[in-house]
C-alpha cells in the first residue's frame, strides 16, 4: 500500500439536506431569492440566517464574502441554532478570511453536539481523536463516536469501525469494526467502502488478503470520490491484483484520485507519464509531477534523488515547462486543499513511492 489512513477529523459540512437554489433557476431569480431571505435574516429568523451565511459562503444569489458568511453564521450560532454552531466551527477550521482556529472550531463543534447535533459530535469525536483543536483523548473521541453511531450518524459509524480496527481508544475487535463499517457502508459511507476495501488488501489487520474482493469496495468507493479508494484501485489495475491489469484504468485512477487534492498519486502519474504506461510518453507532464510529488514530500531521499537525476538530463526549455505546469497545478490545488482533503478523508502521507 502507498499510504495509510486513520478516521478522519471532520466530514464536509452540509448545511441542507437538497439544495438551497433549484438549478434552472435565473441568475436574476437567485438574487430576488437571497434578497427575500436577507430581509427575514434582519428581522431574527434562524433558518435565514443560516441561508444567508450560506449564501455567501458559496456566492448563490450574491457576491461570495467569507466575512459576511461568518457575520450571519455567528448571529444564527449565537443566537443557539446547532447547524449555524457547525457551520461556524466548520468556517474556524477550514475558511478564509477567518483566522484559522481549532479550538475556536471545538467550541463551537461542542456546544452544537451538546445540542444532539449528531454531524458535530462526531466532529467532536475527530478533534478528540486526533488532537485537533482540544487535548489528544482517543478514548473521549470513541466515546463521542459511540453517541452520534447511536444516532445512525453513518461517518461516526465508519469512525467507530477504524477505532475497533486499530484499537485506538478501544480495544481492537475486528468483527466490531466489519460491523460498524458495513452499517456505515449501507449508507454509501465513502470511509467505510474504503475501509471494506482496505482491510481485505494486504492491511495485517485480522483479515485474509482478497484483492478482488478489495477491488470490489474500492471501485465503490471510488464511484463516491474518495481519493485514497482511488489511489488504492489504480494500484491494483498497475499490479493486475483481483482486476485483469490495464494500465490505461491504472492511468485513469491515478489522475482522479491526483485531482482530488491526494498527492500520493503523484508519484504514480510520473512514472506513467515518463515510461508511457497508459498514456503517451510526456517527459515534460512526467518531470512536473515529479515535482510535485518531491514538493509533498521534503524528507523523501529517494524522490530528491530522482529530480536531481532527472533534471541533470533534461534540458532547460523542458525544466521550465515542467515548471510551469507544476505552478498551475498548484495554484488549483493548494496545500491547504490538500490538508482539507487529508482531513476529511483521513489519508496520512505516503511513507515512500511505491515501485509499480
């Protein structure tokens, strides 16, 4: 395996269950829509609050302005709406131009799951568990995972799965996780299929290596967007382990789980790139993958020593493409989008390139 994961801290935040703004909707009509719900967040209402924090956040209807989104989260929050508490701690953990706060994001995470909010106790949970924001306590994090399963809460489910699998705040039982990841895989729980995955491909961690069967949850998985579940199955079509192998789906995994903000697979689209695996030779595409992957990991000797090879062959023009293409990259997909996604999915950084 090319990398680990662990539970992650916090899942995306949803605010509604459907969609504020139906999609056929007119520009014009979206804004008399915010316009109406501005007036009945002035006048107190709650739900409008939290719309028009919502509004803004993601520019439906108005101008984004992250600032203005936390102005009308803050009052809804304050004012003690549970959701509005998570919308807010979820702007501490991951918005701009808010500071970047995590124990401001735990407070507000708790008071929220005090209220029996089950999305921000297992949010309490994460933070719990990893560290983040509050004092490392994995067994106060199972414990907060435990309350939100109770609830049917499918992320604290996969999240009590991983705690069993890896006896983290809990003694290891792996039939306790299978069990809560399977309930959390009923509900399309992209850490659970991914985890159903996972222990089935070579995890040592009481389960028989099946690597169609790890194919199967993966592609899963993979159909849901998680970025580790892609990686992982791009591994097995490169090695023809449980899929026939087919270096151009290989490719196509790779690429996927690259553009979902996990640099894990960074590596892997520089060999591709460079030997021609499923897609054209590209030494200038290979050389700025390469980069990015030296970029991700500074300690890595074995990737330093390859750019350093690479480079010495490659001629100037060529560099200064790869360059350039690199800098796109990561104008898009940022290292705090990367952390983001490493939060969200739990995925740590590979220990080393893997051979392929």
């Amino acid at each position: 395996m090319q990398y680990r994961c662990f539970a992650r801290a916090l899942c995306v935040f949803v605010l509604i269950t459907g969609t504020l703004w139906a999609q056929d909707r007119s520009l014009s009509s979206r804004a008399v829509e915010f316009r109406r719900l501005l007036s009945q967040a002035q006048q107190g209402n709650l739900k409008a609050q939290l719309l028009v924090g919502e509004a803004y956040r993601t520019g439906e209807g108005t101008s984004p302005d992250p600032g203005e989104s936390v102005r009308w989260f803050s009052r809804a929050a304050n004012a003690g709406d549970p959701i509005a508490q998570a919308a807010l701690a979820t702007a501490y953990l991951y918005e701009s131009p808010v500071k970047h706060d995590p124990a401001q994001a735990f407070a507000w995470y708790l008071r929220s799951a005090v209220a029996g909010f089950p999305l921000s106790m297992n949010a309490v949970g994460s933070m719990y568990f990893e560290g983040v924001g509050v004092r490392h306590d994995e067994q106060e994090g199972v414990r907060w995972f435990q309350r939100a399963a109770a609830k049917g809460y499918p992320q604290a489910e996969a999240n009590l799965g991983f705690a069993y699998l890896s006896g983290r705040g809990i003694p290891a039982d792996p039939q306790q996780a299978l069990k809560w990841f399977k309930k959390a895989a009923k509900k399309k729980d992209r850490l659970a299929l991914f985890h159903l995955g996972y222990i089935h491909d070579n995890c040592n961690c009481g389960f028989s290596n099946d690597p169609a069967l790890a194919a199967s949850w993966y592609q899963k998985a993979a159909e849901v967007g998680h970025p580790a579940a892609e990686n992982n199955l791009g591994v097995l079509y490169a090695k023809g382990a449980g899929v026939p192998q087919d270096m151009a789906k290989a490719f196509f995994y790779f690429t996927r789980s690259a553009e979902h903000d996990n640099p894990d697979a960074y590596w892997a689209l520089y060999r591709f790139h460079w030997q021609g695996l499923g897609t054209p030779v590209d030494r200038v595409k290979a050389l700025s993958w390469l980069m990015l992957a030296a970029e991700e990991s500074p300690k890595n000797s074995k990737m330093a020593a390859e750019l350093a090879a690479r480079r010495e062959e490659t001629d100037k023009a060529d560099i200064e493409a790869a360059s350039r293409i690199a800098a796109a990259w990561r104008a898009v997909h940022t290292h705090d989008s990367i952390q983001a996604t490493r939060f969200e999915f739990g995925i740590i950084p590979a220990d080393g390139p893997a051979d392929r």
